[in-house]
C-alpha cells in the first residue's frame, strides 16, 4: 500500500501567496470602495477580500499557539462555511458567499477583541491582505452594520445585538 504524500504546510502557503499575488491589484484597497452609491462596485470590493479572510480562519484555528478559548466563534463560523445548509445558498452564482464572508467577519471581529498578545501575534502572521486585518475587518463591519438598516425589524435587531462588541459598548 502506497503512502499520500502530504504537502508540506509552508508550500500550501506559498502556493496561496503566489496565486493572491498573480490576481491582485496591490494599488487598490478594500477601504477604497467608491462612495458614489454604486451598489454592485461596493459589492465587488466587499467580495474581494473573501479569500484572504477564508485564509486566515483557517490559519487561526489551526494555529497551536492561539488559546483554544479564543476559537469558539471562528469554529462556528467554519462550520457554518462548510455547511450545506445556507442562508443565501453557495449555488447563487456571486451573491452565495455573502452569507458565508457576514458570518466570518463577525466572528473575526469579536476574535481581534481579543486582549491577548498571541491574537494580535497570529493574525498578523496569518494575513494575507494588502492592508491591515484590523482595517479590512472594521471596514467590512461597516458595511454589514451600514446594509443592517434595510432587513426586517426582528431580524436587524438580532444581527445589531451580534455586532456589538464584547463588552456590550457601542463602537
């Protein structure tokens, strides 16, 4: 019986880097998403940092030297990712995988809440981006927050009691 040869993690890494690198465009960042009210250019640069957020989950909850205690939300959030079950099903084509980015962004959110130095540690070994995780996390908070306001009653105020920070404070 033959053995799997398993690649070695650093390679999967380069492999990842490289083909970011081949696709994106370092001059435009996430924040520079035009403010003209153009609905599907919002989208697009919000789509954008799907992989490089998707990419650093995965680091961060595979990563031993972040406290266990720390993954709970990221976990959740891979599960909901993998799972069949969506609220806008994947086989949308390009609209399928907001559900899955709102859902990860809010649980990295309140992961980068974290006081602990190994946190802030692995997510800036892990992160892939052209800019600060912290500042593509926050942007993307901004527009789930600012889009909240169009959903029915009962449903935006569950997702406004999710947004809120830990310690229960408005940003």
């Amino acid at each position: 019986m033959s053995k799997v040869k398993v690649p070695d993690e650093k390679k999967l890494d380069d492999f990842y880097i490289k083909i970011r690198k081949k696709f994106a465009n370092p001059d435009k960042k996430v924040t520079d998403a035009p403010e003209d009210g153009n609905v599907l250019r919002k989208f697009l640069t919000f789509m954008i940092t799907f992989p490089d957020i998707v990419h650093l989950l995965i680091k961060l909850l595979f990563d031993k030297e972040v406290p266990p205690e720390n993954k709970g939300a990221l976990f959740a959030s891979a599960v909901y990712l993998i799972s069949p079950i969506d609220i806008i099903p994947d086989a949308v084509p390009a609209y399928g995988y907001v559900d899955d980015l709102i859902i990860i962004v809010i649980a990295l959110n309140k992961f980068m809440d974290s006081s602990d130095p190994s946190v802030k540690a692995a997510i800036d070994r892990h992160w892939a981006g052209d800019q600060d995780a912290y500042e593509t996390v926050d942007h993307i908070m901004k527009i789930i927050e600012s889009t909240v306001e169009f959903l029915p009653q009962k449903l935006s105020d569950v997702i406004r009691k999710t947004l809120q920070p830990l310690d229960g404070k408005n940003s």
